[in-house]
C-alpha cells in the first residue's frame, strides 16, 4: 500500500492495489471473529462469561474451585493497536474505491 500511494499512477498500481487493499480487512475480519468465537467457546465449556469490552466480576462455578466460591474482576479494553487496524483497514477500502476518481497532479518537467 505504500509503494501505491507513493506512485499512484504507475502502470503496476492497479495490479498492486488489487493484490493488497484486502489483506489489511482480512485481518481485522479474522481478528473480530476469533475474539467473538473465544467468548463463546468460553462461555460454553468453561461455564462462565467475561466481557468482550468493559469490566465485569466473573463468578468461578465450584467444579472449578473444588467446591469452593470465588469472584475475579476483569477488565476487557480495545488499544490503539485494534483501532489503528480499523483505521488502516478503512483507508484501504477507500483507496479500491477511489482509485480511478482521485486524479494525481504531475510535477512540470523543467528544461
């Protein structure tokens, strides 16, 4: 993506751009279904449910604790890392479609 946004109107941008706008949506998609999936493979074998974002107290089951009791507070947050790959995701999807309606000004060659 850099090399094509560098040199936008070079004859191998097309071919660039079509091979790399979707790795970058890929990613994030996989990302957002595998945090999805481990919330529910944990809520479903494990017995209980923590947050996909925010802060919650998890009540342990007593088959886990030996017939005893326990809480545990946790705290689920997103970073700047997940955030920049939604941004970074969201310009590559812009960039296939603005292609060909973002007309990029050459620079006069001097004689």
């Amino acid at each position: 993506m850099f090399i094509y946004s560098v040199k936008p109107n070079k004859s191998y941008s097309k071919k660039l751009l079509g091979f790399v706008w979707n790795k970058p949506v890929y990613a994030l998609a996989i990302f957002v279904i595998e945090l999805i999936a481990l919330v529910l493979l944990v809520k479903n074998f494990a017995g209980f449910d923590f947050p996909l974002y925010g802060s919650a107290t998890i009540q342990l089951p007593q088959s886990m604790l030996q017939n005893s009791t326990g809480s545990v507070a946790v705290v689920a947050v997103f970073e700047w890392p997940s955030y920049f790959a939604t941004v970074v995701a969201g310009l590559c999807v812009a960039a296939k479609l603005y292609h060909r309606k973002v007309e990029v000004p050459t620079i006069p060659q001097s004689k």
